[in-house]
C-alpha cells in the first residue's frame, strides 16, 4: 500500500480505531521507497484542552541490541479540544505528514527519514551529511582530527553510521528490504528472522553508536 494513493482509506481507518482505542497500526505501507509499518496513537488531555495525534514509521527487519523496532520517523500534531472533529484531524494529521515527507529523504548514513533541507546557509542548503563533512574539512584544517565511525554498508557500501551487534556495517535501507527467515515448524510469525549477509547472525543494531539507535 502506498501512503500517498491511499492516504484517505487510512485516514478512514484511523477514525473507526480512534473511537474504539488509542493505538493502531498498519502494515507494509510505501514511503520514498521504503516499506515500513505505521503506528497510529490517540491521546485526549482533558485537563490540558488539547488531544493528540502521533505518528511513527517502523520497518521489523531494524531492531536495536534489546530486539525493540527502532523510530525511522516520529512525527506528531495537537489541537484544542473540539476546534475539528475527530475525522477531520485525522485527514489534517495524514495531510501534513505527506506534507512533510514531499521534503524528506531516507538517510542511509544515520538510518532516518531527514529533511532535505536540513541546516540553512546563505549560499545553499546542506544535508545532515553533507554538514558532517564541511564540519569536519574545517576541523581537519586547523589540525584537529575528527573521529569518524562510519564505514560503508556491505551491501550497497554507501557510507553508514548503523552497524549490527555482529560487528558489520549494514544500513538501514538495505537492511529493510533483507526477506525473513521462517521456522517451518512453527505457525506463528514469531520465529521470523533476519540474518546478516555477511555471517549470518540474527540482525540486531548495536544500542549505542553513530546511528542513534536507543
């Protein structure tokens, strides 16, 4: 399913959830490329006047050292009790997240959904890795070093911070569209894993590092 084609079904199914309970998701939805799945949560605060719309995009094949999906996007919207109904927040919230996501692009490097135009200079606008790399020319140049713990992924061998408890530099990206492994002699999607290429360890991100994963 593709976010962009079918953003008014979702927003659809958004309200029949949100009236029955506060959290939901979906799976296997289309964003730049990416497959990922969406979770959906609902919070009312009465006291505060305000309710709550938060949204996060996960892809099961990126787990961190604790085996926990890791955030690729968190992205949230707020109103005042009863400015729209709860129908029309949904379509509000969906349109401003593809609002945002025309303007983002999945970094390989750090493992997120970014805007594009991430830092602003007067002569142009540079990514989260292009201003890692003139940051780092102009430390280099007063004869300072800079570690850098990135390394190319061994798939598609882009640079990368994401590396896997096993030790190999796997991104993101690449990482998402590896196919789990089924244990036959179970009816459950439980034993699903995914296994590094390189040593075939089940694939878990390292919970401390460059990539950011918590």
């Amino acid at each position: 399913m593709d976010l962009t084609t079918h953003y008014k079904t979702i927003a659809t199914k958004m309200v029949s959830n949100f009236n029955q309970k506060t959290f939901f998701f979906i799976r296997d939805v289309s964003i730049n490329d990416i497959v990922v799945d969406i979770h959906f949560t609902y919070h009312r605060y009465e006291t505060l006047f305000t309710e709550n719309i938060q949204i996060e995009l996960f892809n099961d094949n990126i787990l961190n050292s604790d085996e926990e999906n890791i955030s690729l996007l968190h992205f949230e919207i707020s109103q005042n009790l009863g400015k729209h109904s709860l129908e029309m927040f949904c379509k509000l919230s969906l349109e401003n997240l593809l609002d945002y996501l025309k303007n983002t692009t999945f970094d390989t490097l750090i493992g997120r959904f970014i805007p594009l135009n991430t830092v602003e200079c007067p002569a142009n606008h540079l990514r989260t890795s292009e201003l890692q790399n003139a940051t780092r020319a102009i430390f280099n140049s007063i004869n300072l070093k800079i570690k850098d713990n990135s390394d190319e992924c061994v798939i598609c061998y882009e640079r990368t911070f994401c590396k896997t408890v096993c030790g190999h530099y796997l991104c993101f990206s690449c990482c998402a569209q590896i196919k789990p492994v089924f244990n036959t002699d179970s009816d459950t999607d439980e034993d699903e894993k995914i296994y590094c290429p390189i040593c075939r360890s089940i694939i878990l991100y390292e919970s401390t590092g460059g990539c950011g994963c918590r």
